[in-house]
C-alpha cells in the first residue's frame, strides 16, 4: 500500500492494465450483478439496438477501477468512489487504469481525495472517477 | 416521455443481506485478487458492490417504474458511492430505499433533448445507522443510443 508521504498533491499513481476483456468476462459480472441487459452478451440483441456486437457493462470498468483502487488504498478505506461513464468498451479492449492525488485532508484523519481514470489502449477515456481513501 | 411529477417519490424499501460469497464472486468478477475480499471470513464490501441490490428489490417495484423511462434510450450515466465509515462487512442487513431526487433536461450534443434521472439509495443497519449512499444518474436520450456514448 502506497504511504502518505508518497501522496503529496500531484502525485500520480501506479498504472496498471487489466485485459484483454472477453465477452466472458462480460457474463462474469452480469452474474455476480444481476444486471442481466441482453445488450451486454447477446450478439442479435446488440444489433437489432444498433451496436455491431455486446459491449461491456459499464459497472464492470467501474468494478476494475474500484478494485485498482484498493489493491492501492486497502479494501476498508474506501469511503467515496465516483465514476461517470465516457467511451464504450468492447471485447478485446485492453484498459489501463491510473489516478492523481487531487487533495489530501488531515483533521482528524488522514484522507487522500483522488483523480482516477480508464483509458481503452488504442482508444479514449472509459471512465473519469474520483474516490476518497483514508490513509491510516 | 419522462414524467417529471416523479421528483421526491420513493421506492416501498427492502433488506438486502451482506453476504461472503457474493462479495467473492463480485471481487473476482473485477478482477481483485485483494485477500481482503477473498480469504476474510467477513470481508467487506467492493467499493461497486451495493449495485447488487438490485438481487433483492422486487422487480418492477422500483422508482423507475415510476419516472417511465424508455428502456431502449436508456443509458447509464455515472454513479456515486458514499461510505460512512468502513464499508459494510459480509453478515451486515442493510435496509435499502431509493428516491427520485431529481429530473432535468439538457439538449444532447448530437441535438435532441436528453433527460436526466438522479436517484438516491439510502442503506441503513439494522440500528438505522446510515452507512452508505448510492446516487445514480440515468439519461434518456432523443434517440436509441450509438457507438461512443455512454454505457
């Protein structure tokens, strides 16, 4: 886990990739969800709506940024994560999660406010998050 | 059509159990191998994982039946998770209600009107406690969606 010293304003994160996702891993999260949209895993579903085959579940790139940020922070720190979703992802997307340290807090307990993101390799932004940790 | 008289109604609440091998499929679901999730006999919660609720809301009785939005023009905007503290451990019930908190329009930047749908989840212990938030935003758009919008 990062210490707080390392987490001056400013500071970047450690990027990592996670992929390529599969429309397994797609089926995966639907299930561990319960949002079984059709528009994720069936391919004449997809395409009927307009879409050229199933695309990620939004809330599973949101999961993976979530999951980058408490291999990082620890899973009991968390206390604010945000994302709003930009780019599709697809099926052999590869997605490369990284963050900034946007403010840190000390009044009482040490918290980093963060800037997080998902990128598509070969492609734009997935998702822009924001999340606060403490940092014990 | 959205109808906006369904500002500040709420959903009738349910309970939704914590429980360890939801959080374990949900942790490897996305990709963490953190021990925290997968070998804590109470591990607590991924910072997404209150989207689960969904397993234990009747379906059809959520707030959505009352805004009326157009599933096909649906898409999902952002979404928010507030902890009070730690998250919630496995073993936790959490009493769940949702409300509308707002509903506006913006015109899209490929034309047409887009209507937005803010809702609020409330989670409480069984001491009525308020250990987590949830806000979502829904939008509606003119058209079915296309390739490079939101997901």
């Amino acid at each position: 886990m990062i210490a707080w010293d390392d987490l001056a304003v400013g500071a970047t994160l450690p990027a990592r990739e996670y992929g390529p996702l599969t429309l397994t891993d797609f089926v995966r999260y639907q299930g561990a969800s319960g949002d079984f949209n059709p528009i994720h895993h069936d391919a004449a579903f997809a395409r009927a709506a307009g879409f050229p085959e199933p695309f990620s579940v939004g809330m599973l790139q949101a999961g993976i940024l979530g999951s980058y940020a408490t291999d990082l922070f620890g899973a009991a720190n968390v206390r604010r994560f945000a994302v709003s979703f930009r780019e599709q992802v697809w099926a052999g997307d590869v997605l490369e999660c990284s963050g900034e340290v946007t403010d840190r807090h000390e009044d009482g307990e040490r918290r980093v406010d963060l800037r997080l993101e998902v990128r598509r390799r070969d492609g734009g932004t997935a998702i822009r998050g924001e999340a606060t940790f403490v940092v014990p | 059509m959205v109808d906006r008289s369904a500002i500040g109604t709420t959903d009738d609440g349910y309970t939704m159990e914590v429980e360890r091998g939801k959080i374990r499929e949900f942790a490897r679901a996305t990709k963490s191998a953190d021990p925290a999730y997968l070998d804590d006999p109470a591990p607590v919660i991924p910072p997404t994982f209150l989207t689960t609720q969904q397993f234990w809301s009747t379906p059809g009785a959520g707030v959505f039946s009352k805004v009326k939005m157009d599933l096909k023009r649906l898409l999902h905007g952002g979404q928010e998770y507030v902890f009070h503290g730690p998250p919630p451990a496995a073993g936790t019930r959490l009493h769940v209600r949702t409300r509308v908190e707002d509903i506006y329009e913006k015109e899209g930047s490929r034309g047409g009107t887009m209507t937005f749908v803010i809702s609020v989840t409330e989670f409480r212990d069984d001491d009525g406690r308020l250990v987590a938030e949830a806000r979502s935003t829904a939008i509606e758009t003119a058209r079915p969606p296309v390739e490079g919008g939101a997901s």
